[in-house]
C-alpha cells in the first residue's frame, strides 16, 4: 500500500521542515521560536493573544504540547474574538483547532518512522516518543489507524473498478 498523505499531514510537514525539524525531540519553546511566537506562562486557561500562546505553568509536562499544538492552530489558522462567535462558529475553531493538535504534536512524518506493534505498546512508544499523554496518543494512533484502513479500502475499491470495467 502506498501511503497517502492528508492536506493537513502535508501542511504540519512542511511547517516542521521549515522550521529545521524531522524528528520529535523538540521543545514546545524551541518550536515557537522557530516560529517567531512568543510563549509565556501564565496561571489562567490557555489561549492566545496577538501571536502569543499563554500556558498555564500547572499543566502537567506532558500535556503541554498537547495545549500547545491546539492554542499554535488558533494562531495560524484562526481569527477573531471567541466571545464574540457564535456557539457553533467557536465549536468549529475548537474542533479544528483539536484536529490540528493531533496532527502537529505527532507528525505523520515521524509517527511513521516508529515500529508500531501491539496497540498498548504503540501507544506508549507514541505517548513517550512525542511527550504526549497516553489518551492523546490512543487518539492520535487511532486517527493513523483509520487513516490507513480508508487506504486500504480505497485500493480495494480502485482494484474492483478496474476489474469491472476491463
């Protein structure tokens, strides 16, 4: 099976390889550096403020890129006043923003250059790999997953067509 990348694998590669990165060890402060955003810590809710990420120091270390890569999405992706949206405007920030996160705190690029074996085992070699919390990278290997399942079915499809029609 050839892998087919999404718009947005494509576009969280291509952000990375600007900033000079191809492999996870990376600081949530080295990565907004690359970036030009200025990052400080702050002990109120996360969010964002004309191209700064405001963290909560109390975010337990292994969450913060997490939070991180979610308030980063707002800062390229979003604008406006959250307060000011409609409810389902902002659900629509918030559900892009959580996408987004899945795919920047564990690149596709670099989750597939990991051995992945038994489920409980990816997890963990995700979860520490990416220093994410082992939920979010149940998440993220599941969202591979499926990813790689449409693929598959995709090929499947293709492979009847082409059948069908000779």
């Amino acid at each position: 099976m050839n892998y087919v990348s999404t718009l947005i694998e494509d576009t969280v590669e291509e952000l990375y390889l600007k900033m000079g990165i191809v492999d996870p060890d990376h600081s949530i402060e080295d990565i907004a550096q690359r970036l030009g955003i200025q990052l400080y810590y702050f002990r109120k809710p996360p969010f964002v403020s004309r191209g700064c990420i405001y963290l909560d120091p109390a975010i337990p270390l292994e969450k913060r890129k997490e939070v991180f890569s979610h308030e980063l999405a707002h800062i390229l992706y979003h604008s406006g006043v959250q307060l000011f949206m409609t409810e389902s405007f902002r659900l629509l920030q918030e559900s892009q923003a959580d996408n987004f996160a899945l795919h920047f705190a564990v690149p596709t690029f670099m989750l597939r250059e990991l051995v992945l074996s038994e489920r409980n085992q990816a997890i963990t070699s995700i979860a520490s790999t990416f220093h994410v919390t082992h939920n979010f990278a149940a998440k993220r290997l599941n969202h591979y997953e499926k990813q790689i399942e449409g693929l598959i079915l995709r090929e499947k499809i293709n492979s009847k067509m082409e059948n069908y029609y000779r």
